[in-house]
C-alpha cells in the first residue's frame, strides 16, 4: 500500500482543486444574502478562481521543471490553504474575489505538478493505473464540488464550502513532505520572464474576453478589448519564444502530432462534456424546483460512471493506441451530449441519466489517456511544461464552451418572447446539439491525427524513477 502513497496525496490536492470549481455554485445566493453582493460580485466570485487557474497553469509548470515539481506543489496546497481561509472568513464580496483569486493561483501551481509528479513516481503499467485514478478522481470533481456544496451549505454555511479545504491541505501536504521523493532541479536554466509575461497576460485577457462575452454579449467594448489584448499579447508570445534560447514553452512541442491531438483532445472534452452543466443545474432548480443538493444528485451518474471507467480502463490505456482512448473517447462524449437533447418539456431529471452515463464513460475512457500521450510525448525534464499546457487546454477548453453555450442557449431560448419552459428546454437542447458536435468532430480530427503510439519507454525509464 505505501507505493500508492504517493498517488494519493496527488489525487487529494487535484480533488480539492477543482472540487472548488463548482462547490461555490450552489452556495451563491447566501453569500449574496451575508455579504450583499450583486450579481456582477457573485459571477467573479466564480470566474476569478477559473481565470487565475487558466492564466497560470503553463506558466508555474514551466517554472516547477526550474524549482522542482514537489516544491511547487507544496507552495500550492500551502497557498491553496492560506487562501481558502481567507475565502471563509471573507467580510466583503471584494475580500472574497481576492482570496478566490489567490485559491486559483494555489490551485495552479498544484494543478501543474501534480501529473509530473506522478509521471516521475511510478513506471509502466503502475503509471497507467495512477493515471487512471488521477483521471477518475478529475472527473468525478464536478458532480462531487455541486453535491458537497449543497450538503455543506444547507447543514453548515456557505463558510464551511472554504473550510473543509483546510484539513484536505493539511493532510495532503504532510503526506506530499514525506512519500514523494526530492525533485530534479534545474536551477541553471535561464527564466523565460517574457514567454511568462506574455503568456500569463494572452491567456488572461482571452479567457476574460470569453467570460465577458458570454455574459455580456461579443459586442461589448470590454470583451472586444481584452480579446484583441489577448490576440497581440499570442503574438507576442509565439515571437519571444521562437527566439528565446531557453523558452517556457517550446513551440517545437506543437510540431509533435501526438501532443498537439492531446491538446486539442484536452480542450474539446471539457467544452463538450462540461459546458453545459450550468445551463442543467439553471433547468434542474429554476424550471424543476428542485433543491441545490437534488440537483447535485441529479448529476452524479456522470461522476459516478467517469470515476469507475477511469479507475478500471487506466491500467488498459497503457497499452492502447491513444486515436482509441482520446479520439474515440471524445467521440463518445459527444455522443453523450447527443443524447441529453431528448429532454423535452415533459421530461423530468431521469431524462438524463442515459447522456450523463455516456458522457461519464467518453471521460473515463478519455482523461487517463489525456494524462498518459501527453507527458509521453515529451522529455522528462519536460514534464511539468506538459502538464501544464494540457490543463491548461482543459480551462481555456470549458471555458470556451461555458461563453459560447450560454450564448447558444439564450440566442434560441430568448428569441424576442418571454421564456417559458419549452423556451428554456429549446435552448437547452440547442445548447447539447452544439457539444455534440464538437465533442464528435474534435473526436473525429484527434482520431486522424494520431498516427502512432507514443515511443516505448526506454529500458533506462523502466530501470529507473525519472525525476520530474
């Protein structure tokens, strides 16, 4: 059991990250009520965590590969706690922001490290089955952060959805301290300060952009600003980088077709499996009165299916081609999200369950394979900038898809009339119709692109433990 130590105190810090994606939204309206906070308060409460942890993840995974991975992740669950706190003590909604702000910067350094930490730690068909259960851990958080988030506030109080984190952190920083052993450091490679600069401000700006779109429509004069900041702030970077000697993120990496499907693969599955789940959660309470907690519960086959898949399917996706794991997985969250758009005027949460399954077992099938083709398809020394572009795809992907379904939905559910039921349900279903085709066709080109399977590690790798 000690070998699997290390795994575990990987999959608490990834847990409680993104647990903290969606466990603040069913908590909203109290802390509207204890901290009178409007609804431009309430919606940064939610995107100022997702935008530091997309603006950040490349940036300190590139930094770990210099520091060293274990002493990253433990500055963040360190900070990650710190902030948390902050979150529960919070006695304005501006305080909150801020501290959320700080949880995202925490939450990234650990998001960063946790898969080269686990790429460094274990070794053939050990690392598949520990990226089986990081991936099922991953997908079971957001249907875990809604339920718990539900349970906490109606019992507790919203303070305590920050609280609980704090003895998580405790625990999974000792463990960290102890099982994993001292990273490589790479102390005399020069800091890329422009790469860095420029990529945290590109990915700051468009995923602002994306946000602001989404709310306040793609005409606005801030969404049009910070989407042009963020297109000159990628120019930008892709110039510093083709010149840097030693740059944060080699655009040589993008060249390699394995990790450039990963990508893509990454950033399609969260649109198309995710996206929609704030527009389920609106018709689940709002049109079906149902309580945040049932709501909560309404979603669990999708976290439920996804973590079993994943934990069986990992030790498997060592071996498998990953145009079947990736390309053909997304294909099947598609299909999922085909399915939900026989939800009806008429239907009640059970219409559900069939999609959310299939959605469940297109990520199961997906994510370890996402994990495992990306860290293959680099160097080890490497390994932190991998995993930090991957989730990073994974933010900037749901986040994409949140803007751009919300835009879908109120474009055919608004229409000019006001909204009924069938108006929501129409563009709910229209909302599902546009993930399932881009969780089809992202499938569908991820598919094409793999043309092989990842080198086999050398003997050397098998030999030894590659630091991270």
């Amino acid at each position: 059991m000690r070998k699997w130590l290390p795994l575990f105190a990987a999959c608490l810090g990834t847990l409680m990250l993104l647990i903290d994606v969606t466990i603040v939204n069913v908590a909203l309206p109290d802390i509207a009520t204890d901290l009178h906070a409007g609804l431009a308060d309430l919606q940064w409460v939610v995107d100022g965590y997702a935008l530091a942890l997309a603006a950040l993840l490349l940036v300190l995974g590139s930094l770990a590969d210099r520091i060293g991975a274990k002493h990253t992740y433990l500055a963040g669950l360190v900070l990650f706690a710190l902030a948390s706190l902050g979150c529960g003590i919070a006695d304005t909604a501006t305080n909150l922001i801020a501290a959320r702000v700080l949880q995202g910067v925490g939450g990234a350094a650990m998001f960063a490290t946790t898969l080269s930490l686990l790429h460094a730690t274990y070794l053939g068909r050990d690392r598949g089955t520990a990226f089986g259960v990081w991936g099922a851990v991953s997908g079971a958080a957001a249907g875990i952060g809604v339920v718990l988030g539900g349970v906490l506030t109606e019992a507790l109080s919203w303070r305590w959805i920050f609280f609980v984190n704090l003895p998580i952190a405790v625990l999974a920083i000792v463990l960290t301290a102890l099982v994993f052993p001292a990273s490589t450091r790479h102390a005399n490679r020069s800091v890329d300060i422009g790469g860095m600069l420029s990529f945290a401000t590109a990915a700051t700006a468009l995923t602002y952009g994306v946000i602001r779109g989404g709310e306040h429509g793609w005409t606005d004069g801030r969404t049009v600003a910070a989407l042009i900041v963020g297109a000159v702030a990628v120019v930008v970077f892709v110039a510093v980088e083709s010149r840097s000697a030693a740059p944060m993120f080699p655009l040589a990496l993008l060249r390699n077709r394995n990790f450039g499907a990963t990508l893509l693969g990454a950033s399609g599955q969260t649109f198309a499996a995710f996206a929609c789940t704030p527009l389920v959660s609106l018709w689940l309470q709002q049109q079906l009165r149902m309580s945040p907690l049932h709501a909560g519960l309404a979603l669990l086959p999708m976290a439920v299916t996804a973590f079993v898949v994943a934990g069986a399917f990992g030790r498997l996706a060592h071996d498998a081609a990953p145009k079947w794991t990736i390309g053909a997985g997304l294909v099947v969250v598609g299909v999922g999200s085909g399915l939900l758009t026989i939800v009806d005027a008429g239907s009640s949460w059970v219409a559900l369950v069939p999609g959310l399954v299939v959605i469940g077992a297109g990520i199961g099938i997906n994510a370890p394979a996402l994990v495992s083709v990306g860290m293959a398809a680099v160097p080890p020394h490497q390994g932190g900038t991998a995993a930090g572009a991957v989730n990073t795809a994974r933010q900037l992907g749901l986040a994409l898809g949140v803007a751009v379904l919300g835009t879908v939905f109120h474009e055919v559910a608004d229409a000019g009339q006001p909204m009924t039921l069938a108006h929501f349900v129409a563009g709910l279903d229209a909302a599902f119709a546009v993930a399932a085709a881009v969780g089809i066709v992202f499938g569908a080109i991820a598919f094409g692109l793999f043309h092989r399977r990842p080198q086999a590690e050398s003997a050397k790798e098998e030999q030894q433990v590659v630091a991270a």
